[in-house]
C-alpha cells in the first residue's frame, strides 16, 4: 500500500515506541513524503528530543533509518496537483501532502480528523486505521 505520511505521524514515530513505529516498518507499505518533511523536522527536532522516551544515540539512528525508509518527492514534481490540492484540503497547511496524494493515486496517512472528516477525494487513514487493515 502506498501512502503520504504527514509530519505529526513521523513525530510520534520518533517520540515514542509503538504502533506508528511499527507501522512505518512494515514491508508492504511504501511511504511518500514533501520534500519539506524533514525540514519540519529539523525545525522542532529539539522540542521531539526533549518529548521522547529514545536516547539521543537511538533518536539519530532512528532518524537515518527513516531518511532511507521514506521517499522524498520534489515539489516539482507535485507542482501541477497544487491547484486540485487547494480546492480539496480543508486546511491550507497539507496542501503539498494533498498534491503529493493526488499525484501518487494514493492515502495519507495522518491522525488529523479534520481533513478526514471535511473533504472526501482522497482516504485519510489514522495510525488505528492502518492497524486494523495490516
């Protein structure tokens, strides 16, 4: 299954073992994410690092492993899904992961009950959905 991870699931992967980590590893998903993702990251890497129950050795291992696991798409290459993306995503904040759906034919996976519930183009699955369906 493909899917468009947003920042908050990576996040919750970093800060605490679990489903979401579980998840991420799992062989018949293959996850997608904006180029900005890891940006976002690096921005509140030290509030992440204050919040998890990881050692910062572990916390940076984690880190690299998903750089790997993850694949990167350039907004270039979304760019012609951005004007669907703003008509379709209730919030002007996911637009690139709205774009990068779209361009991918795919989910996002996202705990984020607003785009789920104010929009219908395109499957939101929260970290408890994917269990259920994996």
């Amino acid at each position: 299954m493909d899917l468009v991870i947003d920042a908050n699931i990576l996040f919750a992967a970093l800060i605490k073992k679990g489903k979401t980590e579980e998840l991420l590893f799992k062989d018949n998903l293959h996850i997608f994410a904006p180029e900005f993702i890891f940006e976002e990251f690096e921005k509140y890497s030290s509030l992440i690092l204050e919040k998890t129950e990881r050692s910062k050795e572990e916390f940076e291992k984690l880190i690299e492993i998903l750089r790997k696991r993850i694949k990167i798409i350039s907004s270039e290459e979304t760019e012609e899904y951005l004007i669907e993306a703003i008509k379709i995503c209730p919030d002007k904040k996911d637009t690139d992961y709205f774009a990068l759906a779209l361009k991918m034919n795919c989910a996002i996976w996202s705990n984020d009950n607003t785009i789920k519930a104010k929009q219908n183009r395109i499957d939101i699955y929260s970290t408890e959905d994917l269990m259920k369906l994996i």
